[in-house]
C-alpha cells in the first residue's frame, strides 16, 4: 500500500473510483505511514485517527451508492487555525489549547461535502505569526528534505505533512507568504487565491485584510481541485467577492504560446542566495522556450513591502488578538486577581513572544500621535504597490519569481534575529499587501533542497496562474525526484 501515498490526489481518486482500494484501506495505510513517521517530523497537533476512519467508511459508502467525486475518501490535512467542529483547534497557542469550536470553517465544511477524509490538525506558527514553524506553542516541525532545518511557515505542517506523504493535500493559509513560502521549502505546490476568492469564515484572524486560505498539494493540478472544492461567495464572509467560481481544471493546457510574463528586478535583488536565482532564471528560461514571451519589469515599491506589511499586520492582528482575555474562551489565568489583573494574565501566560512582539508594535503604530505616522503611511504606501501592480498587468499576463530568498534553513538558527527571520517573506508579501494570487511549484534543488518558482497573477486569474504552473510541472519533469524526501516511505 505504500506505494499509493506517493500518488496525487488526482490519481488516487481514479483508485478508489476504480475500486482498486477502498477509501477504509487507503486511510489506514495513511493512519499506519503516519504513526511511523510523525515521531521524526512532527507535523501535527491533533491528529484525528478515529474520526478519519469514520470519515473513510461513510466516504466508501457514497463510493459504493456510485457517486463521483475527486476529494472523495482522499486523506487530507487541515491547518490548526481552521475551525473544525467537534475538534480541538489551537491556532499552535496555549491561549487556546482547549478551544473546541461548535462549527466548522467554511472550506472545512465544502471539504466534508465533497467527502474528504481528516487525518487530523496541522502544527503551524502561533496564530500564523512566522516563517518557520518554530514558533508553535507545541513542538517545532522538522523539513522532510532534511530534519534539522525548518519547514517553512507559517503553514509548516501543511506542507511537511504533504512532502512527508502523511497526507495527499493540505489546508494552509497565507498572510504574508505562509503557503507559498513552505510550499517552496518542502518542494511541494502551494497557492494563494486572490483575496476574497475563498471564504475566510472560521479562519481564526491574524490580519484580516490580508488572510487567505489556499491548498498544498503534490501537483498543480491537485491545487485546481481543491480550489474547486473551496473557492466561491460565502454570506457569512463579506469579504468573499461574488464571482463564479470557474472550473480551474479547465485552465490545465500544455501551452503557454504568446503569454507575456514579466521578471520584477527588485525580486532578485540583494539577500537571494545567487543559486536559488539562477535555479529560478533556468526555469524562466524553460518557459521562454516553449513559447512564452518574457520581459523585465519594475515594482519599485515591493522594495518598501516588508516595512508596510510590518506595520500593517501588526496593527491587525493587535486588533483581532484583543478578544483573548481570558472572559469567554480559551485559557483563563489569575481569575481571583479580579478582570482586567485575569485578562493581564491570561495574555501574558497564553501568547508566545513573537506574538506579543507583534501585539506592541501593532498597538504602538495605532496609538494616538502615532497613526498617522506608521499605520496611514503603511496603507498609502500599500495602494501605491497596487498601483504599480495594476500597471505592470497592462504590460504582462503574470509574473514570475523566486519564492524565497534562501532554500530552507536549520531549525534555531534564525530564530535569535527577528529581521532575517522576517526578511524569508520579502519575496511574497507583496502579493499580499496587492491581494493578488500567488503560486509556488517546485522548480529544482539547490544544496539538496528543494527552491520553489512563484508565479503571481492578475485579481481573480487564477486560470492564467495555474497553467502556467502546469506547463512549468510538466517540463520539469521533477515529480520522481519529489517522491522521497529522507527516505521517509
């Protein structure tokens, strides 16, 4: 059986519709490789064996009635910041170690539909606040390239439990590069959608004009199906815009013939590593020669990215992060020192540092005398990015990039300077800040791990994104050599 765990979920859904394994079999083989290989890599912090099973038997049940489906029976892992009903949801914080929620996520609930299977919640940086997973109440989680370096965050879990093959696709969520970012690092494919393509509702906040839920997966057309499964108007989110959902299977062409692609200068500037530029220019290259038309082009303000976004997530997530006080959910510390010595409490034993850090500079930036200063600055200069974006787009159909500046790094070995461990985003937080849609395929090695191409696209083009990854994916010709990582199978 543990040749099926390295199959996409594509392929896989062929199986169990072919009747060549049940959906029961293929969980327990997932339950059992997991069980082998969690102690190593440790990418979750609920995981849900029990629940899984349950899900696999009323999974083969619809497969046996002759429904079709391509998420049905097909193990899956969710991030710890979506709500799942019934299932401890963490956000990788002691302030919520407890948190059962009554409901599920929107995405969550499509997935259910769809008959997707739960292997269980996934570690991550607390409250989505990093780029390593270290930074997660629990344990940190180990690369499955190489256990002693960091997987990426902040959705590191997602893509060490798809690299470690412990799942056939995974639920992240991308705030300032947390999907794309260990997507690249674990050479898996991972894709932000545009900024209320997806419902955000029962995404527990970290900066909500900036949150986005998206798939990790093995391949990218896996990442269409998913999309599929999520994407679309939900009336409990306002920020979900109301557009029909196309089917982004239909954008997986071989041929990328007469597309303008545009290489921003200032995304290979000073501080990426000279390999990973050249492993990324090679796969330009690539692309150029089956047919796309590549220029260079300028983002001027994406050099300011980092110092907005740090200026505005903060202030967000000092805002979202006030409703932890020890009063209606959650950890409740100090209760006879009266309210607000519970509340102080409460907070102070509940978050992390790197959360509390990003509390403070969020506070201070909002605060009288000086708001005007940082937090409306940030946003001027936020729409001048997406202005410089909106003219770009006039010139080119996408744009391609590294993902990260580095491959991945060894796990304590940045988590001592705030700013080098910031700057791992600086590549993909400007298509945060834009809102626009953002992908990571895997587009070769550098020192034995894995670099990730990105690929941005227009507000809600996704189509255009995802066949440009594909065309990528199958000149590559990468997916044997993504198999394995450790020899953990």
């Amino acid at each position: 059986m543990k040749e099926l765990l390295t199959l996409s979920v594509a392929e896989i859904s062929q199986k169990l519709h072919a009747r060549e394994v049940s959906a029961v079999e293929l969980t327990e083989a997932v339950l059992t490789h997991i069980s082998e290989t969690e102690p190593k890599v440790q990418a979750f912090i609920t995981p849900t064996p029990e629940l899984a099973l349950e899900m696999a038997r009323q999974a083969q049940a619809r497969l046996d009635a002759g429904e079709r489906t391509p998420l049905l029976g097909v193990p899956i892992g969710i991030k710890d910041n979506l709500c799942t009903r019934g299932v401890r949801t963490t956000c990788a914080s002691r302030i919520l170690h407890n948190f059962v929620p009554p409901y599920d996520a929107t995405v969550v609930r499509r997935l259910r539909e769809m008959g997707a299977v739960f292997v269980g919640k996934l570690n991550m940086d607390e409250f989505a606040m990093g780029s390593s997973t270290e930074f997660s109440a629990f344990h940190p989680t180990r690369n499955p390239w190489d256990l002693e370096r960091v997987p990426g965050g902040s959705s590191g879990g997602s893509a060490a439990a798809v690299a470690a093959h412990m799942a056939f696709a995974a639920l992240g969520s991308d705030t300032g590069g947390s999907i794309r970012q260990p997507a690249s690092l674990c050479g898996v494919v991972g894709l932000k959608p545009t900024y209320g393509r997806v419902s955000r509702y029962g995404l527990i906040a970290y900066a909500s004009s900036l949150d986005q839920i998206g798939p990790l997966t093995k391949t990218v057309e896996d990442c269409a199906i998913l999309l599929n499964a999520i994407a679309g108007k939900d009336p409990y989110d306002a920020t979900s815009v109301d557009l029909p959902a196309p089917d982004f299977r239909e954008a997986l062409v071989d041929d990328i013939k007469g597309i303008r692609l545009g290489v921003p200068k200032e995304f290979f500037g000073q501080g990426v590593q000279p390999e990973v530029a050249e492993t990324v220019r090679k796969a330009i290259g690539l692309l150029e020669s089956v047919g796309a038309e590549v220029q260079e082009v300028s983002l001027p303000m994406a050099e300011q990215s980092l110092a907005i976004y740090y200026i505005l997530a903060p202030a967000e997530c000092s805002s979202n992060l006030a409703r932890y006080d020890g009063v209606r959910y959650g950890l409740r510390v100090g209760a006879e020192k009266g309210h607000i010595g519970m509340m102080e409490a409460t907070r102070a034993e509940g978050f992390g540092k790197e959360v509390i850090q990003r509390i403070i500079i969020g506070t201070y930036a909002l605060s009288s005398g000086y708001y005007d200063a940082f937090y409306l600055k940030a946003q001027k200069g936020r729409t001048l990015l997406r202005q410089q974006f909106d003219a770009v787009f006039q010139q080119v159909d996408a744009l391609v990039s590294p993902v990260a500046p580095t491959p991945a790094f060894k796990i304590g070995e940045l988590v001592d300077d705030p700013l080098a461990m910031k700057l791992a985003d600086v590549l993909t937080i400007p298509v945060n800040l834009a809102g626009l849609p953002g992908l990571s395929v895997p587009c070769g090695f550098v020192n034995g791990l894995p670099v990730g191409l990105q690929i941005i696209g227009k507000p809600f083009d996704e189509m255009t994104v995802l066949r440009i990854g594909y065309v990528w994916e199958q000149l590559a010709c990468l997916r044997d050599e993504l198999r394995q990582p450790k020899g953990l199978l």
